[in-house]
C-alpha cells in the first residue's frame, strides 16, 4: 500500500534560495529509493518555508532514503 510523506523545511535567514536548490537535488533522489512520485513546494507568503512530500510503496524504501 502506497503512502505519502510531508517534510516540512524551513531555511535561516537570507539563506533559502541556495537552501532551495540543495534540497531540490535532495528530493530528487527519492526516486532512487523507490519513491514513485515527489514535490518541493514553497511557499508564497513565507519564502522560507518548504513542503517536500513524495509517495512511497513501502516504508522500508522510505527508511532507506531517510
């Protein structure tokens, strides 16, 4: 069974753009752990607050990318 995760993030000040592109890079790699579909979303009225969310077939592959 199938189940999505939410990781929120939040970046220190004047730091959240490079914050932004690591953690991209970060999210994507979800699909090597068997992650069959990931988002970065950030927020419009706070610039500094992220939401990563990705779906998972089974925790194990989730443990394994955390």
């Amino acid at each position: 069974m199938a189940g999505v995760v939410h990781i929120p993030w939040y970046a220190t000040l004047l730091r959240a753009n490079d914050f932004e592109l690591g953690l991209g890079e970060a999210v994507e790699a979800a699909s090597k752990y068997g992650a069959t579909a990931y988002t970065l979303h950030r927020s419009r009225e706070d610039r500094h607050k992220f939401l990563q969310t990705a779906t998972f077939e089974d925790k194990l592959d989730f443990d394994r990318y955390w």
